[in-house]
C-alpha cells in the first residue's frame, strides 16, 4: 500500500511538471476514446437497424389468373421444403385488392380501378434472410412455379428485398472501414502523447532515479510512478470519454427515437454499461503501452 501510496504521489508531481504534455496527453485519450464509444454505439444501432430490415425480406411469388388451385398447392408445397424457407402463405385476387385498399391513402384509386388487376401470389417467410438469393433461385428454376407465375420469365414474378439489405451492408462496411481507420490513427496519436509526456517525467527526475539505483531500489520500484501516470492519464480520459457519451445517451438518443420512431435505435442500459467499460480496458491498455514504450526506451534499469 505504501508503495502504491508513493506511486500515486510521484504520478501527481508528473502532472504538475509538465502541464501542457499532461493535457494534451489526456485530451488526446478522451477524443480518441470518445470516437471510440460513438463508433461501437452507431455500430450497434446500425446492427439493429439491418436486423429488423432483414427481418422484413421475405419473397413474394406472383401468380396468374389462370392458376389452378392444384397447382398452385404444388408450388407451395414445393417451396415449403425448401432450407431456410420458414412459412408459405397465399394470397387471393381479392385479398390482395383488400390489402391495397387499406393501405392506399386514397380510397378512391381503388374505386376508380375499374376492376381488379391485382395478380394472386405466393408469400414466403425466411428463416434465414441471408439465404433469400438461394430460395429465389430454386423458385425460379422449378417446374411447379414456371406453371404458374404470371410473367414469362418466372424471375420476372419473383418481388425480394435482398438488393436493399445488400446497399444497407455496402454503406456500413465502408463506415467501419473509414471508423477502424481513424481509431488506429487516434490510437497512435495517443501512444505518441504519452510517451512524450513519460519521457519528459524520465528526465526530470533522472538524478532522483540515479540516486535510487545507488541505494538498491529494485525496477519495479523505480518504474511505477511512470506506470501509475500513464494510467492515470488513460482513467482520467476514459472517464471524460465515458461522461460525453453518456450525456449523449440522455440527451441526443432519445430525441433520435422520437423523431424516427420508424427505427429500432434504442440500445439497453446493459449494452452502454459494456461499451463504458470496454472504454476503460482499452484507455488502460494505451496508457500502460504509452509507458512501458517510453520506460523501454528512456529508462535503462
């Protein structure tokens, strides 16, 4: 405890040697921690987002008038065995006109239609969304949908998602590249910060620690008012980072949520807990890196 005690203190007179590089250090693990946090909570919300459209791709199989109701059960029956195929459903001429009309706006465009040219089809439920291209593929090609489907070329009557949820994954792969790259530039920045902000604790107390090793100081005793500042540095700009974002959380996400109620946004306490102490880990990690640089190559005991 006493070594501890005496750590601490020597860490504290580091902070007051050196203001500016103390600051700047600091600052530096604050932003690039705080970049951090709000990366891995837009990731997250993103992740959300690509869930629930996911959740929504399902195919929709037209079918033409002519249909018999034997064959149409053929097809249905067909595309239930498929993998990754959870539910088939049909939905009649007359169904699909009900539907239009209560989701039309304009209840008169439905009046004004002059009949009913709505096709009949085949809905299809995925169990696994990724595998949308796949079941689209088989329907495509089989016999019992090629009877049936009410255009020529039976893609032609296949309806899916998939090329949305594929733009949605293009735009946020590259948003995790452009993310990943920026944090390893902070990260670098920050390790370059403390190790000058070590380095010049090194040499003002360098007679202090010539002395040290005169009267038997062991290295572990020597090097741990540099260890403890670097990691105070680290503690004081993970627990900056961790405040910014969680102001953010209580006064920006919940405008978010209520201006587009449309999008699963919300995030768990638990889930920002996580997030928060990844952030110290990782603030710790740098800070105790930045030292143990700089001691390795400063520091000769």
């Amino acid at each position: 405890m006493r070594s501890l005690a005496y750590f601490f203190k020597q860490s504290l007179q580091g902070f007051a040697r050196n203001p500016s590089t103390t600051l700047g250090s600091i600052i530096t693990i604050f932003l690039s921690l705080f970049i951090i946090g709000v990366f891995l909570v837009g990731a997250l919300v993103v992740d959300n987002i690509v869930k629930s459209v996911e959740s929504e791709v399902s195919i929709t199989a037209y079918v033409k008038d002519d249909a018999t109701d034997a064959q149409i059960k053929e097809a249905q029956a067909y595309i239930s065995g498929l993998d990754g195929v959870s539910q088939v459903t049909f939905t009649t001429k007359e169904q699909a006109l009900e539907n239009f009309r209560n989701m039309s706006s304009n209840a008169a465009i439905v009046d004004e239609l002059g009949g009913n040219p709505l096709p009949a089809s085949i809905n299809v439920e995925l169990s696994d969304p990724q595998q949308v291209q796949t079941v689209a593929t088989q329907i495509e090609q089989s016999d019992s949908f090629a009877q049936i489907a009410d255009e020529a070329n039976p893609a032609d009557s296949l309806k899916y998602g998939q090329r949305t949820v594929e733009k949605l994954f293009s735009v946020t792969n590259y948003l995790r590249y452009i993310g990943i790259a920026l944090i390893v530039l902070l990260v670098f920045i920050a390790l370059v910060f403390i190790n000058n902000t070590i380095r010049l604790a090194i040499m003002a107390r360098r007679k202090e620690i010539a002395i040290m090793r005169l009267v038997g100081a062991s290295n572990g005793f020597i090097r741990g008012p540099f260890l403890m500042e670097g990691a105070l540095h680290a503690i004081i700009g993970a627990i900056l980072a961790i405040g910014c974002i969680e102001l953010l959380r209580n006064l920006v996400l919940p405008r978010l949520q209520t201006s587009l109620t449309f999008l699963p946004i919300e995030l768990g306490v638990n889930t920002f807990l996580y997030i928060y102490l990844v952030l110290l880990l990782a603030g710790l990690v740098i800070g105790l890196l930045g030292s143990a640089f700089a001691m390795r190559r400063y520091l000769k005991v």
